[in-house]
C-alpha cells in the first residue's frame, strides 16, 4: 500500500506530461494539413467546414492515442516483474470505471454537437458575391429525389456534370430550353472565383463519383438518378480531382479539374465558347447541305432502271417501329430506343442525342447513313465509338430500309 502511495505524484507528472503533449501535437497536425488531411486551398465553406470536423476528430483521438498510449508504457514499466517482489492483486475501481465511461460520452457528445453545427455550413450554400456570376433565372434544376444546392436568393452557376467512361462532360445552364447549344467542356471546369456554383452529378453509362478534395465532399454519379452539390471558390487557381469510384479499364485515367478564373475573364470565356459553338453549327449546317445537295444529284443522273426488273417487296412489309423498340434479338440487331429518344416511339433515353432534334434536317438517305456509319458525323456532346457500328449486318436491306422509314415520319411528321 505504501509503494501504491508513494507512486501517485510520479503518475500525476506522467499524466500531465500526456496531455501537455497532446496538445501541443494536436496543433501541429493541423500546420501538416497537406500531408495529414484536406488541403485548405480551396477555400469553398462546405471544404473549410469538412476539413475543420476532420482536424478536429483527428486532434481528439491524437490527445486520446497519446494518452492511452502513454499510461499503458508507464504501466508495463513502473509495475513490471522484480525479485522478491510479489505483486498486489487490484479488484476493480469504481472511479476509474465511472471516469473512462464518462469521459467516453463526453468526447461523443463533443463530435456530435460539433458535427450538427457544421453540417449548415457543409450542405446549404451561401449567395455569391456582388460580382459573382449565375445563371438565366429561368434556368433550373429539374426536381429529383435529391435537394439541389441552390443558395438562399436562388442565384447560382448551373453546371451539369456528366460521367461517362473515361471523362467528365460540364454543361452550363442558358436562357432556352435546347440543352444541345449549350456551352460546354470535357475534363476541365472553368468557373468564375466568388460565384456559387451549383453541379447536377449524373452518369451517362456507369457508376462514377465526382470528387475534388479542396472543394467539397465526394458525391456519386448513378445512372438514373441526379445528385446536387456545390462549392465556391474564393481565390483564382487549378483544383484537382479523379473519379472517386472504380468504373472499369480507363478509371485510372478519368482525371477532373476546376479552373477558378475572375469574374471577367469568365464571361471572355464563356462568350468565346459560345461564339465557336455558333460558327461549329453552321458549319455543320453548310457540310450537311452540301452532302444533301450531292446525293440529290446522283439520284437525278442514276439511269431509270428497265421496266422488266423485279419490284422488290415494299418496306412496309416490315414494321420499322418495332426494330427501332425492341431490335432483332435473333441476329443481334440492339433496339435504337435503349439510347435515343424518339416521341412517336414512346422511348427517352438519354444515352444518345435525341432524335426528334437532331434528325429533323436530315433526310431518308442521310438518316441511312447516321445508322451504317454512325462515327462519321457525331452530335455536340457525345463520342464516338457508343453507337454500334454492324447494322448492316444485322439488319437486312428490307429491315434496314423499313426502320428508315420508319424513323423518317416519326420525326417529319408524315
């Protein structure tokens, strides 16, 4: 008994000397933030709020660590084995017990009361600054399950964000309702600094996630479903992300960024983009005449075919309605209505352009050959290589010849 008394002043000291050093470790994690936690560069509230919460916990379970840690050194040697010394059997403490239990509860109910001031500051997104930019007012989210991040005077940078393997596509919300002239860009986002921006995470084929450390939380992009975040940046600079979620061969390589240029230069930026998706257009309007005008030449200096030849069977015979829905399971034809859109035939997936848009200045030949050779000319905002290429080998002529029909008054209304 008198060796446990003799004992209390030197655990007192080592329980001291724990704590002082706690603290003074506890600090320091927070100067090595770039290489123990979130980097602060960002300067986005919802990055600052999850950052502040890790340090915090992290800075709790260092004085804990160091604490445990040291008592159970201090133990193993101030009680350790001796000649002639035969050890004192201890049963129980009650206010040991009562203490660590206590003390338990105590750092939980920290954390929590700490972590449910914080989640305002990380979910719900602030107005930008007076010389912010934002979107057309009539330019909105469209409801889903999830809460879009808009912030209270509704004021925000809309940008679409869609995942597909292996890029990131942003679209940026304007005044009209046709999503297909819209500005965009692949891999790097250019917003403007002391601007709310709002994202709407979706995905084109698989599952991604959309995360850039310095600028918020880490939120998936699920096929069919629409998730909403935010950030605002507050000074200019490159934030650097990668999809967070194994998507397949390319995942690796599926990089993402966010440009934070001033205010001014992103309205240059964006009035460039417009102006060069404009002059794309026309050019695409002039190349598609030119073909037009072509192919209705030819057609006129083809020689009459003689009156003795066989009529081949009317591609009515065939419904083109029913190719274009279901395909033809048996030769391995994919139905056109898992990827695009069409009103007549019921169908809105999303994968490939919408049809009653993008085909209505096209013709019967021109829509043929959009389906045989479907990389030679591909729609604003998608790639090459998703369309399958083998349709005039799964199809035959009269198929072929029926779906074209078919898909050329469903959009021209005949």
């Amino acid at each position: 008994m008198r060796a446990l008394i003799r004992s209390r002043p030197a655990q007192t000291s080592l329980l001291g000397a724990i704590v002082v050093v706690g603290c003074v470790l506890a600090p320091a994690s927070t100067a090595l933030a770039g290489v123990l936690g979130p980097d602060s560069a960002g300067g986005s509230p919802n990055a600052e709020g999850i950052r502040s919460l890790y340090f915090l916990i992290f800075a709790i379970a260092l004085i804990i660590f160091v604490g445990v840690g040291g008592l159970i050194a201090f133990t193993v040697y101030r009680f350790r084995a001796r000649p002639g010394v035969e050890a004192q059997q201890t049963k129980g403490n009650n206010r040991l017990e009562i203490g660590w239990t206590v003390g338990a509860a105590l750092v939980l109910v920290l954390i929590s009361l700490v972590t449910f001031l914080k989640l305002d500051q990380i979910r719900n997104p602030p107005n930008s600054d007076a010389n912010g930019v934002s979107s057309p007012r009539n330019a909105s989210f469209t409801p889903g399950p999830a809460k879009p991040a808009i912030p209270p005077n509704g004021r925000s940078l809309n940008i679409d964000v869609t995942g597909q393997q292996y890029l990131w596509r942003y679209s940026y919300a304007d005044a009209d309702t046709n999503s297909l002239n819209n500005v965009f860009s692949y891999e790097q986002m250019v917003v403007p600094t002391g601007t709310t921006v709002s994202l709407r995470i979706r995905a084109q084929d698989v599952q991604h996630s959309w995360w850039i450390p310095d600028l918020g939380g880490k939120f998936d992009a699920v096929p069919g479903y629409t998730n909403y975040t935010w950030f605002k940046i507050s000074e200019p600079g490159v934030y650097r992300g990668q999809c967070a979620e194994l998507c397949g061969r390319g995942h690796a390589t599926m990089i993402a960024s966010v440009k934070a240029v001033s205010p001014a230069a992103f309205r240059v930026w964006y009035a460039e983009q417009k102006a060069a998706i404009a002059a794309a257009k026309q050019d695409a309007a002039t190349a598609r005449n030119a073909l037009l005008a072509k192919q209705e030449a030819a057609a006129k200096a083809m020689p009459s075919e003689p009156a003795v030849k066989a009529v081949p069977a009317p591609a009515a015979a065939i419904d083109g309605k029913k190719i274009f829905v279901a395909g033809v399971p048996a030769t391995g034809a994919l139905a056109c209505g898992s990827c695009h859109a069409l009103k007549d035939a019921g169908s809105n997936a999303a994968v490939g352009p919408n049809l009653d848009v993008v085909l209505k200045p096209d013709n019967a030949a021109m829509i043929k050959e959009s389906i045989l050779y479907p990389n030679k000319e591909i729609a604003k905002g998608y790639a090459k290589g998703i369309m399958p290429l083998n349709y005039g080998k799964t199809l035959t002529s009269a198929q072929l010849n029926a779906l074209v029909k078919y898909i050329d008054e469903a959009v021209h209304g005949k």
